[in-house]
C-alpha cells in the first residue's frame, strides 16, 4: 500500500475511533460476495484488512452469509471454506434472508456494536452510507480500498464535536460552582481588616453578652440596693439615736423635716430594687 493512501486510512480510522469508539480488534463483518471475491482474486482477506484498517482486526460472517455460500455449490468450496475461518456472527434469522438484509439488520440504524462492513454489494453500500459511522470495505481490482467517510458520518461527527464545545448541564453546574467560589474571596479582600473584625465584636456581642450584662445589673443593682438600704438602716438606726438623745430638745422638728427627705429616698431606691427585680425576672427565662 502506499505511503499516502496507508496515511489517509490511519486518518480515517483515528476518526472512527475518536468519534465513534470504534476499538481493537475492529469487528469487520465479510458478505458471501466478498468472500468469493477475495478466494478468485487470490487476496489474503484478513491480512488485507489488517493493512487497510490500520490494526488488529476479527473478522466475522453471519449465519445467513454463510448458508448463501453453502447454497453456491462445490464450485465455491475455497469460500466456504475461507468464511468457516471467521467467527460467526449469530443473526437470529430463524430462516435464513438474503445477505443483504441480514447485514442491515444487524448494523441496524447506528451501528451500535461498531462493526466494519466488507461487502461487493452496491447496493448494500449505498444502504450502509446513510448509517452514520460505519465504515465500508470492498474490492476494487485486486486491490482492497476504505471508502472515505459518508456525508451522514461526518454530519454525526460535527455533530458530537459541536456538543463537545458546549457544555452539558451537569457540566455548567460544576463550571458554576468555581465561579461563585472565586467570588468570596473577593469579597474577603474587599472588607480588608477593620470591618470583619467590627462584626465579629457585633457578633460577640449580640449573643453571649446579654445574659453576661442582665446578670451583672441584676447582681449588681441588688447588692447597690442592699448596701443603700444598710446605710439607710444604719441612718435610721442613727437617727433613733439621734431622736432618743435629743428627744428632749427643740432640734427635733429640724430632724424630722431632714427625715422626709431620707424617706423618699429610701421609698425610690425600693421602687428601683423592685424594677431592677422584675428586670431580672423578665430577663431569665430569656
Ligand atoms: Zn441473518
């Protein structure tokens, strides 16, 4: 094979491979006119596949290919003989249908199990080209050749390479899920130092200060209160005295109306122990 025409089928090839998964050891399915073909034309049909499809290859025939060679007579016994070298390929045609249609049926509509068609059939190549992917062997002169790849081929490959560029939905979350993370940090340069630290104070504030500050009111008012009263107590207790000394001088209406005062005094500071309380109360079960 030449240089040039070995290079294009690697090329063609890659593309079956890349696009559509095709894999080694290539599964080319052989018709009944190939392989006559290839036993009156002398050519080594799985050597020559291996050369034109650039790789290991297993060749294989149907059930209903084989049984068209087995109704050719003794005169194509090389044939037959030649197709019971390959694996066979199970149809499922319980009668068997011309070889044609059973290599259709088998491709089926995508070619799912990316086979690689041998075949002399015109017609059947014609079929086979509006199945995207399928790549066709045939005989030309003693000389085997790779068809180029069909228009419903390189469609299918646009096609697959245009969804490739675009992200599928899945994707776009997970290229969406960077995006939103690249943003954060921008926004942890943006505040700087000052003002994370000012909501954190906020923060510290906000919850474990409050219960802190109502129990130190709540402690503190009633011990102020306490201590006032003692004083005050410790006042009345001086000023019984004080009454008791100089119950007998005039100065007694002077006490009195010094009293007062003390009095409402007192009377305030309860007044500010009972909300200081009833603070306290209303705070706990906060
Ligand atoms: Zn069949």
């Amino acid at each position: 094979m030449r240089q040039k025409r070995a290079k294009a089928y690697r090329k063609l090839m890659a593309l079956y491979s890349m696009s559509f998964g095709f894999r080694q050891p290539y599964q080319v399915l052989v018709d009944s006119e190939m392989c006559k073909a290839a036993t009156e034309l002398k050519i080594e049909l799985a050597k020559q596949l291996n050369s034109v499809l650039q790789g290991d290859v297993k060749p294989m025939i149907t059930q209903c290919c084989i049984h068209e060679l087995y109704l050719l007579g003794k005169t194509q016994q090389p044939a037959v003989d030649l197709a019971k070298t390959f694996e066979r390929r199970k149809c499922n045609h319980r009668e068997p249908i011309p070889g044609e249609e059973c290599l259709t049926s088998v491709v089926g509509e995508t070619n799912k199990h990316r086979y690689v068609v041998a075949t002399q059939s015109q017609p059947l190549r014609v079929k086979l080209r509006s199945i995207p992917a399928v790549p066709i062997v045939h005989v030309n002169r003693s000389v085997m050749v790779l068809e180029p790849p069909s228009d419903a081929t390189i469609r299918s490959k646009e096609h697959t390479e245009e969804q490739a560029l675009h992200p599928t939905g899945s994707e776009k979350q997970v290229l969406a899920g960077p995006s939103t993370s690249t943003e954060p940090p921008r926004k942890k340069k943006g505040p700087k130092g000052p003002n994370p630290l000012s909501v954190k104070k906020k923060k510290v504030d906000s919850t474990p200060k409050p219960p802190a500050k109502d129990k130190g009111k709540g402690k503190e008012k009633p011990t102020v209160g306490v201590r006032d009263a003692a004083v005050g107590e410790k006042r009345k207790r001086d000023e019984i005295d004080d009454r008791e000394k100089v119950a007998s001088s005039e100065q007694q209406v002077g006490d009195a109306q010094q009293d007062e005062p003390k009095r409402k005094k007192k009377r305030r500071r309860k007044a500010v122990d009972s909300t200081a309380v009833a603070a306290e109360s209303t705070s706990i079960p906060s």
